[in-house]
C-alpha cells in the first residue's frame, strides 16, 4: 500500500508513501550534542562554559535545559580530547589545564545520570607519540581511567583520538581501536553491560576509511563515527549559502559517501556535526536559517538505513550551540531538537518523489515520514526554504475520501528573520523559563488543505493507523 500526497504549486509533483513496511529504525537517542574542552581563554565565542572541565555541571538551570533533551548521547571531545590527561595511578595534573581529575570525572559521569544522557567520552591517543607519529600508541594512561571507571559502576561509552586522518594512516588507527578494544573487553567482560566503542571520528576522505576498515577498525568498533561540517564559519557568502538547498543537498551526499565506504551492517553516526566549522557563524549557525539544514540532516540521516545518531556540534560553546555558552539562553535549534524528540518515533518510513513532468519547481522542498510518538499517528517533517507552498492530497487513500478529511495536528516553525535568534511556533514565540523548563509546544489541530509557510520548518501529525506503524 502506497500513500500518494501530490504536492501542488504551479505544476504537480507527486511522493510516495510506503504504509506496509517500515524503513528503518533510529534510537530514541537519535538526535544527540557534544560538548568540548576549549578553555574560556579562546574567546567570546566560547567562554567558560563552552570546556567540560569548567561549566558547572550543577547549575540547575542547565541541568533542567540537558534533561529537556534526553534521551540523548553527550559527545566529549573535540581537538583537545587529545591533550588530555588522567590524574589516575601517579599521574599529577601540575598545573595542566587539560587533566581530568577522579573528581571531575565522577561529576561528569554523575551530570549524565541524572540529565538522562549517555556520556561518550573521547580518549587520547596521543600518548607515546610525543617524538613521533609514527609511534605506537601507550595506552597506559587510559587504562587506568577505564579501570577507574569499571569500578564506578558507571557505564559510559568511548571513542579514541578526535579526526586522526590529519596526522595517522587509516590501518595504523584501525590497530589503536583494536587495543581499545581490548582494554574495554578486559574491564567489562559481561558483553551485555559493556561500553560501546565509537570511531574512528575522521573527517570524510575515502582512502583513509577504506584503510581503516580493512585494517580491522571497523570490526574493532560498535558505531563507525565520522564528523561532517558542509560550510565554513567565516566565509564571506555563508548567510547565502546556508539556507539553500544546494547546501542541505550537498550534505546529505557526504553522508551517502560514506555510508556507501562502510559495510551495511556497520552502523554509523555523525559524532559531530554542524553546518560550518571554526565555531560557526553568527547570525548564521545560531540564527533560524540553520533549522533548515538542522532539521533536514536529523531527517536524511534517519533515512539512511543503519544509522545510530546525529551529535550536533554543540550543547554549549560557539556560535553553533543549541544553549547560548554566557547565560544558557537557548537557540532555535535547541526547539527543532526538542519538537523531534517529542513527536517522532523509532521508525522511519520509505517516502520518494515519483517522477516529475515538466520542470521541478519544488526543490526547495524537503519531506520525510516517520511513525509517530503517539501510536496510531504518522509524521511528515519538512523544511521549506521557499515561499508559502499549498499542499493538496490524492484522493482514495487509506480507502478513505481523502488525507484531507484526516485529523491533523501542525507545527510550523518560523522567525522575523534568517538571521533571528528568535523562533516561532505557529506564529508564538518558544522560551524556556528562568529554571529552563519547555513551554508547552503545541500544535494547531486542522483538517482540509494545507499550507507550508514560506521559509518554515516542522512537522504535520496525522492521526491514522498504518501497518507498517504497528
């Protein structure tokens, strides 16, 4: 059983449905962030609260922001996971920012129990190669964290080494995994309780990870992580580039690219990820535009079959944040995450575009489907980066009249502005409150036609049941 919605604007263009059987899956973890070590020395864009080693981490404001999120995965690592020491078995911190004391690292684990995250924590693989790169990897230091931490009780997941294609041949990793691999077997011998290993967490290059592969990293990690930023931060046509859907288009087929590198039953994940690097933009990565792009790699990720998570680059610290690093203040995409959270569900749906007749004026259309949240509902989430498109819908579906006659709950999300920092819920403004707690997100409950919003992202929840829903 097909679902044919037709898309009318001034010509036709038809999608597909497939109500039988579900695509795929994602985990309720699907749409993850990372947090970094960048000391509150490197500048506005950062500042103390952007490095796991000085936010507080009992700030309640946060704390409530982070809980607001979960089910979610927290990425800790970025460049500076491979300056980092562990005060463990003799090792002293002597004054070095970059050390993880017992302490903090109990603070840390203690953050994500009670936020409802799971803490992946990215090792250093530096260490022994202080001469030379071409040096076996001592492993020594992080033996004893993972010692520590078996004994803790807690059960965080890891990676090793943050984009190591810049300075390591992909083979050579893949034998750093392999030692992880067996360190982590070593301090948690039950497989049911073990940490996952994620990795390698490289930049795109194809030679590199087929190396990799080959040369036993992919069998040595749970999750195939690699980061993905489509844009630059400070390149002078960014505020063009970003809401475009050239830009969102060009994304997705780096992500094809390495789904197609890694075997399909390997599971990947974007272990950070934003749409520009050097910290983003602002104005841009922080700004509405970037839903656009946010919300539609969230969805063309979760179409690409064996996927596990999206990490977006990050919680707190630079202009790509989902919580403003000076006073938690929440940015659009914070919403986008937090409306996704609450409505999607665990099952993808197979939706495509049927062939067009004529010319395609619909490309700045983005559609995918999912089971809802709530049983016996059906998802669409969109971005539309062009002006107010009407939607009609074909006729005899379901063996109804029509969708149209469905009831249907909308949620469109839009901004006075590209650049607005601000966004709109069906027309209502989204903030938290003074302790950070989420409005109340809701919908506007309709039946007949349809209207997409120009320049507006979100969801349309229909209430029907489908198979492959069931």
């Amino acid at each position: 059983m097909w679902l044919l919605i037709l898309i009318v604007i001034t010509r036709s263009m038809n999608y597909q449905l497939m109500t039988k059987r579900a695509h795929g899956t994602i985990p309720n973890y699907f749409a993850s962030f990372t947090l970094d070590f960048h000391p509150g020395s490197e500048g506005p864009e950062w500042g103390k609260n952007a490095s796991i080693l000085e936010i507080d981490l009992n700030d309640n404001r946060l704390r409530t922001l982070t809980k607001n999120l979960a089910p979610a995965i927290l990425r800790i690592g970025g460049n500076e996971a491979d300056k980092m020491i562990y005060a463990l078995d003799g090792v002293k911190c002597n004054g070095n920012y970059f050390c993880l004391t017992p302490d903090r690292w109990l603070d840390i684990l203690e953050f994500g129990n009670y936020t409802g995250v799971q803490i992946l924590y990215d090792l250093n693989l530096m260490p022994g190669r202080e001469k030379s790169l071409k040096d076996p990897w001592d492993p020594s230091n992080s033996a004893s964290l993972l010692e520590f931490t078996a004994k803790s009780g807690y059960v965080p997941w890891f990676e090793l080494g943050n984009e190591a294609q810049g300075g390591f041949t992909g083979d050579v990793s893949s034998k750093d995994f392999e030692t992880l691999r067996g360190l982590i077997n070593k301090n948690w011998p039950n497989r049911r309780s073990r940490p996952k290993i994620y990795g390698p967490s490289c930049h795109i290059n194809a030679d590199w990870i087929m190396d990799f592969c080959e040369g036993g990293g992919c069998d040595a990690v749970d999750v195939f992580g690699f980061h993905l930023y489509t844009g630059y931060g400070l390149a002078k046509h960014i505020a063009e580039q970003i809401p475009s859907s050239d830009f969102i288009n060009d994304m997705e087929k780096l992500v094809l690219t390495v789904r197609d590198l890694i075997p399909m039953n390997k599971t990947i994940a974007l272990t950070e990820t934003a749409s520009c690097w050097h910290s983003g933009g602002p104005g841009t990565s922080n700004a509405f535009m970037d839903t656009f792009v946010y919300l539609s790699q969230l969805n063309f990720v979760a179409s690409r079959r064996n996927t596990d998570s999206v990490m977006r680059q990050t919680l707190v610290g630079g202009y790509y944040s989902l919580i403003d690093n000076k006073d938690f203040h929440t940015n659009p995409n914070y919403f986008v995450t937090a409306l996704f959270k609450a409505l999607v569900g665990t099952t993808v749906l197979k939706i495509h575009r049927q062939a067009v007749i004529g010319t395609d004026i619909c490309g700045t259309i983005f559609l995918f489907a999912y089971c809802g949240k709530d049983a016996g509902t059906v998802v669409f989430s969109y971005a539309n980066l062009g002006e107010r498109e009407p939607i009609g819908y074909h006729d005899d579906i379901f063996q109804m009249k029509g969708l149209n006659a469905v009831p249907r709950t909308e949620y469109s999300m839009t901004s006075d502005g590209l650049s607005s920092r601000k966004i709109y819920l069906n027309g209502n403004l989204l903030e938290v409150d003074d302790a950070g707690n989420l409005p109340k997100m809701k919908g506007n409950e309709a039946t007949g036609d349809i209207s997409l919003p120009g320049k507006s992202a979100g969801f349309i929840t229909f209430k029907v049941a489908i198979p492959a829903c069931q």
